[in-house]
C-alpha cells in the first residue's frame, strides 16, 4: 500500500436525516389559501348590482304591469292601478289576432334564421379556399356591413327597394321582359316581410361567418384527409367530420339567432315608418302598439311577458342540447 493510498481512504457518506413529518393540524405552506373563496363574488358584485338594475327592476315591473289595469289614467296618476289577475293574459291568449302575428313571428325568425345560417356556412366554407388576399377583402367587407347600425342599414334598404327611386326596380327592368318600375314592394305582408327579412339576414350573416370560420380552423387536417382517402366526397367530409366538429358552435349561433330574429323591432318599425300595418306586425312590434298606440300598457306588457317567456323556452331547448354535447364528449 503506498502513501497515496493511506491518504486517500474512503469515508463513508453521512446518513441523511429524514425530513420532518408535517405537524397533524397545519396546512403545508405554499398552498392556495381558502380564505379568499369570496373574492370572485367581490369582484362580480359590481356587474351583477349593473345587471340587476338595468335587467331586474324592468322584469320585475313588466311582470308587474301585466297583472294590473294600467292605461293613461293611471299613468297620469288620475285612478290606481288595481291588480286584475290573469284578465289581461285571457284577453291577450283569447285575441285571434295574437295568435296570428305569434305564427307571424315564427315563421319570419325561422326564415331569418335558416337563410342565415346556411349563408353564414356557405361563406365561411369558400373563405377557407380562397387566397389570402380576398379573405382579407371579404372580411373587411364583413366587418364593416357588421358595424353598420341598424337604422342606417334600415335606411338604405329602404332607398334600394323603393317604389319610385328604388335602384333594385331599375336593376331588374333592364332585364328582357321584366318591367319593375313603380313596384311596391310592401303593398302585401309577405313580399314586404321577405325584404325585412333580406335585411335581417345581411345584418346577421357577417357574425356567423366570422364564427364559423374560427371554428373550421380547428377542424384537425388529418381527419379531412383520412375521409377522402376513404372515398368521401366534399359532401362526405364536410358531414361526417366537418359538421360533427362544429355542432356546438352551430348549435350556439342558432339559438341565438332564434333569439335574436323573434326579437326584430327597428327593422320593422322603421321600414313602414313608424306604424307597421297589420300584416307586418311581428310581437315586439305588437307589444308596442297596444302599449303606446293603444294606450294599454297592461296588455302590451302582457305580451311582452308571454313572449319573454317563449323566448325562455328556446333558451332552454339550447342549454339541453348543450348538455347533451358535453354528456357525449
């Protein structure tokens, strides 16, 4: 054994000592603290006092409103209000006239929505074929229709399908054998209802497009491929792997799109000036004739009350059908 050998002897290494057992009782440091679990609700309280004056106190005195007796009398303070019961909801649900402007109603948002919607896809589908460049056009164009407000699109229209100066008449009478010129295009309820509706639609298609777009690019590539390698066609791939992917979304645009279009009023109202005739009233706009024109503000609130809660129904319809999206997920 040499010197270097005796110098150079192995020790052993320390036996580390285990670490200590936390203490029965205490929380380790570091961990996220309970008692912070009302800080979201301190921080939503603003918005949620916001929602309940602007939202609350209106529902609470619509829902007032429509179980009372309230005309100009006893808005000018001349007689009480005097609680009726559910007169004004036989009254309003007894009026042949209510029930024919609910399939009104129905009709025209299903139109709205359905034009809508398949525009909405349509466009979305061919953005995603298209250059860069025309994309960028295309969605300018989208925005910029979007953003415009409604009474200005209500406006144009109006100018577009006028009687006497209306380009669209002049557009269509240069064609062999057309004479448009001088046509009225609400002098009958659906002919005018279908240009309301044409507005509606333009209004609504650039949202749903910019949505849906979103949406295809998340649609995986791969799978697109592996159904045409399959034999899948264009139809093919864009129902049994395009579709099934944008279900939510498609199912969220529709449902508010129900909403939206059963709740139309500029539209209508500004197109026919004003005083919607009889054969263009929709319920928002019925609701506001018999509480402003007519002056019974109890039966108009009325409507409006059975019309919310319709539109509580469609809400509902899309919070099963979400539900049931997220059971199969």
């Amino acid at each position: 054994m040499s010197a270097a050998d005796t110098t150079t002897a192995k020790v052993p290494p320390a036996r580390q000592s285990p670490p200590p057992a936390p203490a029965v009782g205490k929380k380790p440091s570091g961990g996220r603290s309970s008692g912070g679990a009302g800080t979201p609700w301190l921080l939503l309280a603003p918005c949620l006092l916001i929602l309940a004056l602007v939202l609350g106190y209106p529902l609470v005195r619509l829902v007032t409103l429509s179980f009372q007796e309230f005309g100009q009398s006893q808005l000018w303070g001349f007689k009480p209000a005097e609680s009726v019961g559910f007169d004004n909801f036989s009254k309003v649900l007894g009026d042949g006239e209510f029930w024919a402007v609910v399939v009104r109603t129905v009709v025209f948002a299903a139109g709205c929505v359905i034009f809508t919607m398949v525009a909405g896809m349509l466009i979305a589908l061919l953005l995603q074929r298209v250059s860069g460049w025309v994309k960028t056009l295309v969605n300018i164009a989208l925005v910029a229709s979007w953003g415009m407000p409604i009474i200005v699109a209500t406006t144009v229209f109006k100018w577009l399908f006028d009687a006497d100066y209306g380009i669209l008449n002049a557009l269509l009478s240069k064609l062999p054998g057309v004479e448009m010129v001088g046509h009225n295009w609400f002098a009958s309820g659906p002919q005018g209802l279908a240009v309301i509706m044409l507005l509606v639609v333009w209004g609504a298609v650039p949202f749903v497009v910019i949505t849906l777009s979103a949406g295809l690019t998340q649609v995986p590539a791969e799978l697109e491929e592996a159904a045409r390698l399959d034999g899948a066609g264009a139809w093919g791939v864009f129902r049994f792997v395009t579709l099934p992917i944008l279900k939510p979304i498609i199912v969220m645009l529709t449902t508010l799109s129900v909403i939206w279009d059963m709740g139309v009023f500029p539209q209508v109202f500004v197109m026919r000036n004003g005083h919607p005739e009889a054969e263009f009233q929709l319920l928002t706009t019925y609701s506001y004739d018999r509480a402003f024109v007519v002056n019974d503000y109890a039966q108009g609130s009325a409507i409006a009350l059975l019309t919310v809660l319709l539109l509580l129904g469609v809400v509902a319809v899309y919070m099963r059908q979400m539900l049931k999206i997220g059971d199969v997920e």
